[in-house]
C-alpha cells in the first residue's frame, strides 16, 4: 500500500500541465505546485489592475486543472484497491 501511495505521488509530480488566459501561461503539476509563469509582452502593456485579475484567473483555471488531473491519476492508480472514503 505505501509503495502504492508513493507510486500516485510521483506520478502527480511527474504529470505537467500547460494553462494559458490571456497572455499568461502557467505551468502546474498534479499536485497544483506552480512550476512556471510566463507573461507575454501584451500583458505587461495593460492597466496593474487587470494583469492582477489575469493572473488570479489564470492561478484558479491552472488549480482546476491540476485538481482534475490529480483525481483522474489517482482513480487510475487506486483501481482494485478499497479504500474507505477515497472516491
């Protein structure tokens, strides 16, 4: 079971995941840890208000995403298994 846990663990590290919203991407593994931002040139010409909203909004689909992906990996990984309360 542990080396099981440790398997899903690093297949969420592993799983990289790609977000971008409006000029900003941001790079985001399975386990939601941001490993990467990029701003385009565009971005950096708007108002510091609406980059903020722009990033909050890219933050919050990139957490999505990778939340998605951690349930998927881990059902996929937990097959056969019971396990109370998981899924």
């Amino acid at each position: 079971m542990k080396s099981k846990l440790g398997q899903i663990d690093k297949a969420l590290r592993e799983k990289i995941l790609l977000v971008e919203h409006s000029g900003i991407t941001i790079t985001i593994n399975a386990k939601s840890e941001i490993t990467g931002l990029k701003l385009s040139a565009e971005v950096l010409q708007r108002p510091h208000e609406k980059i903020e909203r722009d990033v909050l909004n890219a933050i919050q689909q990139a957490t999505k995403k990778s939340h998605d992906a951690m349930n998927e990996e881990a059902k996929k990984l937990t097959q056969g298994m019971n396990i109370p309360g998981l899924m």
